[in-house]
C-alpha cells in the first residue's frame, strides 16, 4: 500500500502552553518552549516508523510524541536549532516522494464558542482535560479539523494571538480537536488566529472521511 502524506506542519517557535501540553502527553524527548517544531500524519499508519527513522539517522532532532491509529501514523520532532527541523522534514519527504505541497490542506469540521460556560460543563471538561483548567463563566472555544495534525498549528497561532488558557487539544486519529478558554475578547482573538492558520495551509482538497 502505497504512503500518503497527511499533514506536515512546521512550527518556528513551539509555545509554552503547547510545549508543556505535549510534556504531559508525550512518551518521548520532552520539548522547552521556543523551539522549532514539526508535526507529520501520513497513512497507513505503522509506515511512521520509517519516516521517523530517516529522521533521526540524518538529523539530530528529538522526537515527542509517536502515534500509530488504525488508519493514520502521527510524529512530532523538535529542536532549537530550526535548520535541524528543516532538515528532518526533508529527509521525510524524500523517504515518502513528495512534496510538502502534497499534503492535505485542513477542513475546518466544527468551529464553536461557547461563552459564559455553565459550571457542571466547566467540570466534566477539567475531568478529562490535561492542559489547564476550564473556569465557570470563561469562554470556550472548540475547534475541529481534518487532518487532525493541523489542530497543533491551531493552537500554536491561537497561543501566540491571544491571552488564553490551553484546556486540550488532540492532534491524533481521525480528527483533530483544540479547546481553549478564556475571556470572551480574548478567546475571539484566538478564534480567529486559529481559523486563519488553517485557512493559510496549502495542498491538495481532503476526501471523504471514512472510518476503517
């Protein structure tokens, strides 16, 4: 079965509250706020070990977090040197024969604000969140898209855009899912920054979903 690349993202300056989210889920190399990041989802999924094997044996970049779905495979590397991190999504995509062109350009699937969040959906949300905590009263933006790698550029312009809490966000499996709180001000900032990044993302239109 032949390969096919996804999503491939890179971030210049990987921020704090993303950084410390992928701490708090990664089983790898933990990454420090500020550096360079990228994030590569290609199908199937078990074909994610030898893109991230090139990278490794051409680079010196650190690898965070490693993902094999039923139907997609997910890597995260990084480094503070950003030629590094240049040079493992090129190795990646000689491995794969493609361009970065050839990628997937996002879907915005669901993009909500739920403002003034009533305290019992404040609490079930910090029951299942690993980044910070949701406030009774503060806004909730929630966003989702396809691929779901794109959902870490999301949250990193979303971060950089505004003053705002990083509740979750998932960059893995079939879709990916972001929720940030905040005030309504700010949360509005970060909306927009979020959708913005996604709408800058070039590639080819996404098909179908469908579940195997």
């Amino acid at each position: 079965m032949a390969t096919s690349l996804r999503a491939f993202v890179f971030l210049d300056s990987l921020q704090p509250q993303l950084a410390a989210h992928i701490c708090t889920t990664c089983r790898g190399y933990f990454p420090v706020p500020y550096v360079a990041s990228l994030f590569v989802e290609i199908a199937p999924g078990m074909a994610i070990h030898g893109i991230i094997d090139t990278a490794l044996k051409g680079t010196r970049v650190h690898p965070a977090t490693l993902v094999v779905e039923r139907a997609y495979g997910m890597l995260e590397v990084h480094h503070e040197d950003k030629g590094e991190v240049r040079s493992a999504g090129d190795s990646m995509l000689r491995f794969l024969e493609a361009k970065e062109e050839d990628r997937i350009k996002p879907k915005l699937v669901s993009n909500t604000i739920i403002r003034a969040i009533e305290p019992m959906h404040a609490m079930i949300l910090d029951k299942i969140r690993f980044g910070s905590m949701i406030e009774p009263g503060q806004s909730l933006f929630i966003l989702e898209c396809e691929p779901a790698a794109y959902a870490a550029l999301a949250a990193n312009e979303a971060e950089k855009a505004a003053d705002v809490k990083l509740v979750d966000v998932t960059p893995y499996g079939a879709f990916g899912r972001l929720y940030m709180a905040g005030s309504e001000a700010e949360i509005d900032a970060a909306a927009e920054a979020a959708v913005a990044a996604l709408k800058g993302i070039t590639g080819k239109e996404p098909a179908s979903f469908k579940d195997k």
